[in-house]
C-alpha cells in the first residue's frame, strides 16, 4: 500500500486553516510534536499519510499511523499529540466530516439486505481500524480533485459516498451505520452527550440522563462508558474545563469568575484539574497570549 501520491497531494494543498474548496474535507501538517492538546473530535474519518499520532479518550489510549484510519462517532473532548514530528518529516493527514445524513441516505438506497448483520450492541465512539486499499484510493481520487475544479461539483459527492460505502462496509462499519440511524445505541447516548454539552455547567443526576436516553440508570452508565470511555461526570468535567480554557484564552484575568462560571464551586479544584488536564495553572494560561496559550 503505498501513500506516495497521497502524501504529495496533502503538502502540496494544505493550508493554515486547514480547509480545502472540497466542503468537509480537511488537510493538516504538523512540524514538531508538542505537548498533548484537548480539543473536541468531531465526526470525522482521519487518516495519516506520514507520521504517527496518539489519542486518549477517557481512559482509553488509541495509536494511528499510515495503513490504519480512525473513526469518530460523536463530538467527544479527546486529547492527542503527534509522534515524532519534525520539519524534515512532518506528520501529514486528512479529515473527512462524517455527515449522518449522508450515512443514513447510503443505508436507505441500499437497504438491510446488503448490509452486515447488524450487532444490536453498543459501540465505542472512537475508533481505529486497517486502511483498505479501496478506502486508500478513494480518498486518493478526492483529494485529487483539489487539481481539477471543474470536475469537484459533479465528481466529489460520488467520491464521497462510496469512501462513506466502504466505511459502512468495513471493520469499524457499526460505530458508522449507528452514526446514520436515529434509534441507534450511539444516537441514544448521544442525546445525554448533546445535554451535558449544553448545561455543562449544571449538576444532573444520572438517572435523568439515563430517562432521557431511554434506558435504565445501569444500562445507561454502562453504555455511556462504552461509547466515551469515561463516566458522565467526568465526561462533563473535561467539557467544563475546554470551554474554560476558551474563556482564558479570550485574555480573561478572572481565573474565580471562569471557574464559577463553568461550573465550578472551588477555585481550587478547578485549578488542580486544569492543570491536571492541560499541563499549566488557569492562572499562567490566563497571563499568556491567546497565539501561545492555545
């Protein structure tokens, strides 16, 4: 399997804001491995060209590199870092949002059928799988586009739709069929996940969450892990702590005022588990430069 087109086209048509003309297809480089960072995934199918990166979500740690690809499922906080990059071999790679309407279309054209055996199971909301040489070419096609204008509006939507094919099809097919269907388990937890985005900075109790979801408390607490790997309430600190991260970066002074306002009864805690997460007080993230803190 050989990424040396691939690999030519991402460093000749990335950007700094890492957008394309191609809508939901996105291409990064990254220079120096750095710290790891926190940040919301998204649903998106990521794939490496050259370079490796580590991912922790909740408790678990995935690793992906050329010849694999990863999947998210829902918009999860994750914290990632890239191995070994530098500006001789830079990490180099892509994103494709993953759209549930374009999924769910797929599977009503195509019908149960055709389809494998669905595994009426919950499933992790991130995860990595083997690249396909179909898969491979596919994305190869796309992002050739890039170099023929005249050919993206008519030829990237069918491009797209068999890469989303041979997703549904592939290893981590479930986690992506789930992602198109409205009752599945991952849309069920994805109703509680979409609550505690919202009211991050409210208590709750599980047993709400959990009727929300349509599920009894310990079948909720149960799949909610299995999707995010990690429990609701530490689910929701990490979405506490982003969204005061941002609030810092926006050159707010009032670490007391961020922390209440995210939630947070004691300054304290909220000063220890920033650190814990980030690597620095809210304190020193508050004095920085937006350009450096971030």
């Amino acid at each position: 399997m050989s990424f040396d087109e691939l690999r030519a086209l991402l460093a000749r048509h990335v950007r700094p804001d890492e957008t394309t003309a191609i809508e939901g297809l996105y291409i990064a480089q990254v220079q120096r491995s750095g710290p790891p960072e926190t940040q919301m995934s998204g649903t998106v199918l990521a794939v490496l060209a050259q370079g490796a990166k580590r991912l922790a979500v909740g408790d678990e740690v995935l690793e992906y590199r050329p010849g694999d690809y990863l999947v998210t499922s829902l918009d999860l906080p994750v914290t990632g870092s890239f191995i070994g990059a530098s500006p001789e071999t830079p990490a180099l790679g892509l994103a494709l949002v993953l759209d549930p309407i374009a999924i769910a279309d797929v599977l009503l054209e195509v019908g149960a059928g055709e389809l494998p055996r669905p595994q009426r199971r919950t499933v992790p909301a991130v995860a990595v799988g083997s690249l396909t040489t179909e898969i491979l070419d596919a994305l190869t096609r796309l992002v050739r586009l890039l170099d023929h204008p005249r050919d993206r509006a008519a030829l990237a939507p069918l491009i797209k739709r068999e890469i989303l094919w041979r997703l549904i099809t592939g290893e981590q097919g479930e986690a992506v069929r789930q992602l198109g269907l409205a009752e599945s388990g991952l849309h069920t937890i994805g109703r509680a996940v979409r609550w505690i985005r919202e009211h991050y900075d409210e208590p709750f109790r599980v047993d709400d969450l959990a009727r929300l979801a349509g599920m009894s408390s310990s079948a909720f607490y149960r799949n909610f892990q299995i999707v995010t790997a990690q429990s609701p309430i530490q689910f929701q600190k990490h979405i506490r702590l982003q969204q005061a991260r941002l609030l810092l970066a926006a050159n707010s002074r009032d670490v007391t005022g961020v922390a209440h306002r995210v939630g947070y009864d004691s300054p304290s805690q909220f000063s220890r588990e920033y650190r814990r997460l980030f690597g620095t007080t809210p304190s020193r993230a508050a004095a920085l430069p937006q350009s450096i803190s971030e």
